[in-house]
C-alpha cells in the first residue's frame, strides 16, 4: 500500500530520457544492516520513486514497511530513473534521503531490474548536552593568534567574551580584485596534546555522521586552509567539501606520565570554510559541537540539550 513515509521531501525532480512515452516501471530491494553488519528485523524502511511532473499521486510515489527476517524490505512502481530510499528504528539513528539512479530502461522497465541496496543504522548509545553553534566570526586582526571559546561561543578577550583558547586562529589575507587575492586560516592550539583529525563522510549515512566516540589519539596539532585567485594559476580550493569533518580534542590535562586525565571532545560538521576577502579581515564560519563534560569522549549530541541556548536551529546528532 502507497503511503507518504519517513524519507525527506525532494526538492527536485530529475529527468532521464526514455525511449517510451509510457513511464517505465522500477523496482527495489533495500536492506537494512547493524554495525556488526547483522539484519535488522522490523525496521521501518522506505523507497520513494521520482516521477515526471504532471503524473498523478506524483511527484515522488512512496512505500513503506516493516523489514523481514533478513532485514530486507522491497517496493516497486513507476518511476523517472530517480529513487530515494532510507530506513529507521527506534534505539537506532535514522538513515534517510539516500539517492539512487538506475542506469538504463528495457522493455519498459528500469535495469538493473531490482537492485539490493544496504543502509546501516547506527545504535543510539551515549547522547549527551553540548554546545552546538553555527558561527561566523570576522577575523579581529590579521597575522595574529586569537583564540575563539567553544563554551562560552565567542573570541577571547580583548576580542570577545572567551576565556579559553579551544581553537587558536592565524589568518592572513591580501586583496586585490575577485580574480587577484591571497588568503589563509591556519589553526593551532593551546596545549601540547590538544588537536584535530580530519574525517569524511559518505553520500550514504546515517543521520550521526561521526563516530560515536571520540578516538584516544591521531589528533594533529595543526591545521591550515588557503584560498586563492590569479590571473596565471585561476582559482584554488573554492568552496569547502561537504563531506569534510573534524572531531577535535581541546584543554587537555596531562599526568607526570603523559597520559591523558581529562580532556574535551567535540566535532565539527561540514568543514571549516572562509570569505568575505574584500573586507580585508575574512569570516571564518563552521558548525561546532563541543562536549563540556571532561571525562566523556561521547560525540553523540542529544538534540533536544543544545547547552547553546541561543541556538534556535535544529542540529542533527
């Protein structure tokens, strides 16, 4: 039975060509796996077929339903060359909006003719209150380390209300047009162990993008981004990838022996970008998610407990 059901709304709808003026018919298998790569049975699972504008029931024709013994769960209908499909279930983070585009349509149906397609749900273990905030801070002066607080969201004095330096930021920066400028955002840290690692995430996830915990060690104590345009060599590294991450480690303490005693986790969604050049102090804007909680290494955000409470903008865990 065709129900309206747990994957987002499509902002748009693409078009293939066929070879038929009759809608070709497509079908689909998707299931639905733990971390441990075990089926999930029961599992709420959803496939939504894109359809051409003006078809009726259109524009997307959804199904739903519980996912059997071997986690699987299929739906078929007609459909543009276009699906999106996800999963949920409750203990588990949602999977949803996944896009899937078949290759080619023979006899009026869409091949591969049933794709087996696997969504992982991640467990939900350990969400925790953080500070959660989408910032954009002008740089205060060029050439010079300034220190942004993650708690308190904001520079550190002179610049700001901050006490403590979670990240510290370099940014230099020379202007000439659009097509002729030079900029650069380096970030260091406080103390010797604090740092950063860098990880990706794929077109098809869960809804926590990262781990669930934060890793004992891999952080690098330094970072740097640059954007640049000239007449000789054109643009360089415009736009920041969508997919790019970080999970950082910030005031930590140490033991005579070197080993961690206390440390604060956190993460930041969708990299660290940079503009706004021809102002000749560029913003350095990102989307932060920082654990007060010293002894936790859990980078699971409850999101109904932004201690940021400032924030009105609904983050994902």
């Amino acid at each position: 039975m065709k129900k309206i059901v747990i994957i987002s709304a499509f902002l748009f709808t693409i078009t293939v060509a066929f070879c038929s003026q009759q809608i070709p018919v497509g079908k689909a298998t998707i299931k639905i796996i733990d971390e441990q790569g075990e089926p999930i049975v029961g599992a709420t699972a959803g496939i939504a077929f894109n359809v051409p504008s003006g078809t009726p029931g259109g524009p997307v024709l959804s199904h739903e339903g519980a996912t059997d013994n071997k986690g699987c769960f299929s739906a078929s209908d007609s459909c543009n060359g276009i699906f999106y499909y996800g999963a949920k279930k409750d203990g588990y983070y949602e999977a949803h909006s996944i896009r899937y585009m078949y290759k080619d349509v023979k006899l009026g149906r869409l091949t591969p003719e049933n794709p087996e397609l696997t969504v992982m749900l991640k467990k939900i273990i350990n969400p925790v209150p953080m500070y959660v905030r989408k910032v954009a801070l002008q740089t205060p002066e060029l050439d010079k380390p300034i220190g942004f607080d993650f708690e308190v969201g904001d520079w550190i004095a002179p610049y700001g209300k901050g006490i403590q330096s979670d990240f510290i930021f370099t940014v230099l920066c020379r202007w000439q047009d659009m097509n002729n400028f030079y900029s650069q955002v380096n970030v260091s840290f406080k103390n010797p162990n604090d740092g950063l690692l860098e990880f990706a995430t794929p077109a098809a996830t869960s809804s926590l993008l990262s781990p669930h915990a934060a890793p004992m060690d891999g952080f690098q104590s330094t970072w740097g981004r640059e954007v640049s345009a000239d007449p000789v060599h054109g643009r360089k590294n415009w736009g920041t990838p969508k997919t790019q991450n970080f999970i950082f480690r910030t005031r930590t303490v140490v033991d005579e022996n070197g080993k961690t005693t206390a440390a604060n986790y956190g993460k930041i969604y969708g990299g660290i970008d940079s503009g706004g050049e021809s102002g000749g102090k560029p913003y350095i804007t990102f989307t932060y998610y920082y654990n007060p909680d010293s002894q936790s290494r859990s980078l699971e955000f409850d999101p109904k407990q932004n201690l940021a409470k400032e924030e009105k903008y609904p983050f994902p865990p």
